[in-house]
C-alpha cells in the first residue's frame, strides 16, 4: 500500500494509514498528540513498520529522558517485520540516534532524503537533528534539496517550506525566510514551525513591534491544542522583553508559557532562558525560578543533551540552589570521555557554558567572561538557534559590566548595535 505521496509501506491497512497520516500532519504541525494517534495506528495494524519509525521519533526528538528506551523498543518491533530500503535507512537513522550519534543519523538521513525527497517525516527528523547540532547550513540545504520535489499540491507542502524559512533565518537570508515562512502559515495557519520561522526574522532584525503584531495577530492557530507553544509563546515574550514592557513579559510567562507548570524539558528550557534574560537585568524573579527548578530537578543529570544542561544550571543558579547545580556539572564530566556526541558538544561548549553560568550566579563575573569569551564564537557546536544562543552573549556582557571591565563591555554593546540603549 502506497502513502499520500506515493511511497511504499510495509504492513498497512486503509484505517491504519489514514491514522498514520494523521498523526504525521500532527507532528508537522505540531498540534495534537501524534503520540496517541500512532500508537491507533499501530493498534490498527501491528505490522506497520512506519508507524513504529514515527513512534521511535516521537520519542527521540524531543531531548527527554525517557525517550530512548521507548525508541530502542519501537525500533526492535519493527525489526520483526518485513521493511522496504527507505524504511530500513530510517530504521537506521533511528538506531544511530538511540546510540547517541546524532550527527551519523544525520547523515543517514541527509542520504535517505536525496534518494526519496519527498519523504516529509526523513525531513523533519533531519531537520531536527539539524537544529540539535547547530548545523545551520544543513538547516537550509537539507530541505533546499528536496524543494524542487515540492509544490502547493503536494499533502504537507507548508510543513517543507516552513523548516526551509527557519533555515534560510539560521543562515542569514532574512527577507527569503520571511517570504516563506509566511507562506507556510498561510497554506496551514496551524503550522506552529512556520509561524516560529517568522519569528525568528523578526527577532534577529531587531523588528519587535512587528513581531508582537505577527504573534498576537492569531494566536488561537499557533498555540491551541500546539505542544510547540511554549516556544511560540516564549517568541512573543523576547519582543516585549527588548521593548523593556516587562509586565507584559511577566504576564506571558505566568500565562500561557509556565501558567501549566510543563515538565516537558523543552518547555523548561524556554523558561530558564526567559527568566535567565530577567536575571540578568537585575529583576527579582526568584520565586518562579523555584517552580523552574523543581521541574528541572528528576531530570537535570541524565547527560543526554548539553544544552538542556545549561538551562537547568541558570534555573538552580536562580533558585540559590547551588548543590543542584554542581550536580548537573558533575554529570557532564562523567560522561565527557565517552564516544557519544553529546560528549563532543560538552567539552566543545557545553561544560564551559554551565561553568559560566554556575560562577555569575556566585558573582564571580571575571570568571564568567573568561569561560564565556572563548566559545561564543562556536557556540552553535552545542546546538540551538541564534536566537536561543545570544543567552551567552548577554551573559557575557553582563558579566563584562559587573567584572569591571568596561572596555569589553562597551565594545560588546557596540557589537550590537546597542551604544546609547540601555536594554538587552
């Protein structure tokens, strides 16, 4: 039986690939639970070996603890059963990816998506995989290879353009990437990557009016039933934030980005790095910080991805609860000779950059700078946006100012255009 797109899959039904395909506009989307809606489809056809790849993704790709080991078991599964070459290059890419390897399972689905380019899930998961290792020229041109095998009529058509605008962003090409990525949400409003691909134009241009007006102007398409969200939501935050409207920024962190008090680890990631910008400027944030931490607390030493070390360090540093901290940078060390990747993006950048952090929180500003100065160049080593990455910049700069050092900071102000102003 053949997909929307005309590709082969093994071991499927009619109800079990109309349930597939839903839960595969979910995942683009971001909306939905795409988890529920393959574990239907798998329900409906135990055979379905793609069903058990989107299952294994679901649980890979969003950097949680726990999601390994449900990836390891989906990927046995589907080993029981008969699978074609495209499945079998992601049953690949999954197991590189359960190992740790996520820029070999980059790779092997980098070759998967030159030989099938419309294979939608191999380009997301590339993608973001992409994203997790700061690989931004990939960001681009992984789906610039495949956009010539596009058009409007093809089903999840806005979803390529969208992670074509975020990489266009990543990579510069601002005005390209807003044409884009408005087209994505005009095609599926609901597409929460799309409108977050607008936002980061925006962002790095420095256009915050017209971000709060993209951002407020249909917030029930990108955010309802949207486990994206938080991340949206943190977007509409930065604008106010660089305006200095901070009950406006207080509002949407107490609303609709932490008034759920979400334990999912990319969505503490969003408010460590919110309240972490607040810190910074000197506000008393401390009891949100409290509720941050407890939610980093079960799973801030699992060693599984370093820029998640980072964001829990600047939470247990806000919250004074500096045993925590030194914990999350114990973990790092023990995990930095082995031969994951992780490995690599912690003594590349990672353990430098919970050290800084660790050592603002006990004023020890000198030491801050001195950690921080060598790796912002390569800070993307580590993963993240350039948006999410300025983190360690404004701590530099602050660091710089509190140290003493004025010359540095007056020349890193400089850098961005900010002499005269005084909000960051």
């Amino acid at each position: 039986m053949k997909d929307r797109i005309g590709y082969d899959l093994s071991g499927a039904t009619g109800r079990s690939l109309e349930t597939l395909e839903q839960a595969l506009n979910e995942l683009r989307c971001f909306i939905g639970d795409p988890v529920a809606t393959v574990e239907k489809a798998l329900a409906e056809s135990p055979e379905l070996v793609m069903g058990y790849i989107l299952k294994a993704y679901l649980h890979l790709l969003g950097t949680e603890p726990a999601g390994p080991p449900v990836a390891q078991s989906a990927h046995k599964a589907a080993q029981r059963f008969p699978s074609n070459d495209r499945e079998q290059l992601h049953l690949e890419a999954i197991r590189l990816l359960t190992e740790g390897r996520w820029r070999a399972a980059g790779a092997m689905l980098e070759n998967l998506s030159i030989e099938y380019p419309r294979d939608g899930l191999a380009l997301q998961a590339g993608h973001q995989i992409d994203f997790f290792t700061g690989d931004s020229r990939m960001l681009r041109d992984r789906i610039a290879r495949a956009l010539p095998a596009w058009d409007a009529a093809v089903p999840g058509y806005h979803a390529v353009l969208g992670m074509h605008a975020f990489g266009l962003e990543e990579t510069g090409n601002y005005a390209r990437a807003e044409t884009e990525g408005r087209l994505s949400v005009e095609l599926e409003p609901r597409d929460g990557w799309g409108q977050h691909a607008v936002a980061h134009v925006l962002e790095m241009q420095g256009r915050r009016r017209d971000g709060i007006t993209w951002m407020r102007a249909t917030p029930q398409a990108w955010s309802r039933d949207s486990f994206f969200a938080v991340h949206n939501w943190w977007h509409l935050a930065l604008f106010h934030l660089g305006l200095d409207e901070i009950d406006e920024v207080l509002a949407v962190f107490d609303g609709p980005m932490h008034g759920q008090n979400s334990t999912v680890v990319l969505d503490m990631v969003d408010a460590s790095a919110l309240l972490w910008r607040l810190h910074l400027r000197g506000l008393d944030v401390r009891d949100r910080w409290e509720a941050v931490a407890n939610h980093w607390e079960p799973v801030a030493n699992t060693r599984n991805y370093a820029f998640n070390d980072m964001h829990a360090v600047m939470a247990f540093v806000g919250a004074n609860r500096s045993k925590d901290a030194d914990a999350v940078i114990g973990s790092q060390r023990s995990v930095m000779d082995s031969a994951v990747d992780n490995a690599v993006f912690i003594r590349e950048v990672g353990h430098s950059a919970a050290l800084a952090i660790r050592a603002f929180g006990d004023g020890n500003y000198t030491e801050t700078v001195r950690l921080l100065r060598p790796v912002r160049s390569y800070a993307h080593r580590f993963g993240g946006s350039h948006a999410q990455r300025d983190v360690i910049d404004l701590t530099l700069m602050e660091a710089a100012a509190r140290a003493g050092q004025h010359s540095l900071a007056l020349a890193l102000r400089a850098e961005r255009g900010l002499i005269g102003s005084a909000s960051f």
